[in-house]
C-alpha cells in the first residue's frame, strides 16, 4: 500500500493480484476513517485503467477526448465506477472474513454485468484463446468492462478461499494470497508488514524500559 502522500493513480502499487481487486485498491487507509481517493477525476479513471493494462494509450486517449466532448456522462461514468468499487471491496472484504456478501453489493454487481457480457466475445491470442472486447473505443465506460468480469470469475473461481485482507487494520487493502499455506498477512511486507513489525519492537521495548 502506498502511504498516501502521492495521489497519483499511475504510481499505485498493485498488490491485488487480480484486476478487480486492484480496483478495490485504489482507496488507501480504505478501512480508516479517512480514506485516501485516487480516482480524483474520470482521467484518473482512464490513467488507472492505462495502469493496469486493461486500456491501450490509444484507447485512453480516445477516452479523455470523448469525455472532453461529453464531460456530465464522464462525471457520471467516474460515479458509477466508484460506486461498483466500494460494492467489489465490500464483497471481498467479506469474503475474506468468512462473511457472506451484501444482497445489495451483490445487486451493484449484478447490474454493471449484462453490460460488460454484451461487450465481451473469445479472440485468438498467441496460441490459445482469451476475452476480448468488442464495444466502441469511446465507450466511456470500457475500463469497467473487464473489471466486472474478472471480479464474477473471482467469485465463481476456486481461487475465492485465496482472497484475503491486509491485517492492519486502518489499510484494508485486499488482495489473492498465492502462498503455499495461505499465511499471507499484508498487503506488502515492506509497508504495512514493516510498519507492524515496527511497531511491535517499539511495544517490547518500551516494555523492557518500564521493567
């Protein structure tokens, strides 16, 4: 997880280990009360989507000149993709906890997917097979496309019982535990694992102090 002083999505780390919960993550201190937002702007959006290589430099800058003609839908477009994240960080949040999801995170879900299933279709790449789109370039909405797929293959996958949450409690950051074990405890050991681990030495010391 980043430390929150640099706001720009395109340095964001990307601990999540599938797209969607690299989604999720792009909230830091997500479960604080003070929240760090990184999708400041729909160019944010599309930056993030550039980030994570679901949109090419072309289709990104198609994107920012389409919501340059069309800057309410590009507002509304940046809304719902906020509103699809914090229901995806709540499912998985759950899950990780060995909860059931939200009816209503669920429903938030389940509305973004008919639209991202009309745009999908199988292309050949290398020498198997993978999705594909087939929706406009200035779909505005494109960069969400396969965000909701990848967090319904998620869910029906047998990799579910690998989602996991980071274990401080003020980061919130989720991510696919592909340990042996399934001991993954961090989001990133050189960041919230080493802020605990400096913590806990600060803790014994002070203990050793007052003995």
């Amino acid at each position: 997880m980043m430390d929150g002083t640099d706001k720009s999505v395109c340095t964001l780390d990307l601990l999540g280990g599938r797209t969607s919960l690299d989604f999720a993550n792009t909230v830091d201190w997500h479960a604080s009360e003070q929240p760090v937002e990184y999708l400041t702007s729909y160019a944010a959006l599309v930056a993030w989507g550039q980030h994570v290589g679901v949109l090419s430099d072309r289709q990104a800058e198609q994107l920012l000149d389409e919501a340059g003609r069309h800057p309410t839908e590009a507002e509304l477009i940046l809304e719902q993709a906020r509103v699809l994240r914090e229901a995806i960080y709540r499912i998985f949040a759950a899950i990780s906890a060995g909860r059931p999801a939200e009816e209503g995170d669920l429903a938030v879900l389940n509305a973004e997917l008919p639209r991202a299933l009309s745009q999908s279709r199988i292309i050949v790449s290398g020498d198997g097979y993978a999705w594909g789109w087939i929706g406009a370039e200035d779909a505005l909405d494109r960069m969400l496309w396969p965000v909701v797929r990848d967090a319904v293959d998620l869910l029906t996958s047998g990799e579910l019982v690998r989602v996991g949450q980071c274990a401080d409690e003020r980061c919130g950051w989720l991510f696919l535990d592909a340990s042996r074990n399934r001991s993954r405890r961090w989001c990133s050991m050189e960041d919230c694992g080493n802020r605990a681990k400096a913590r806990r030495h600060y803790q014994r010391s002070r203990a050793s102090d007052a003995d």
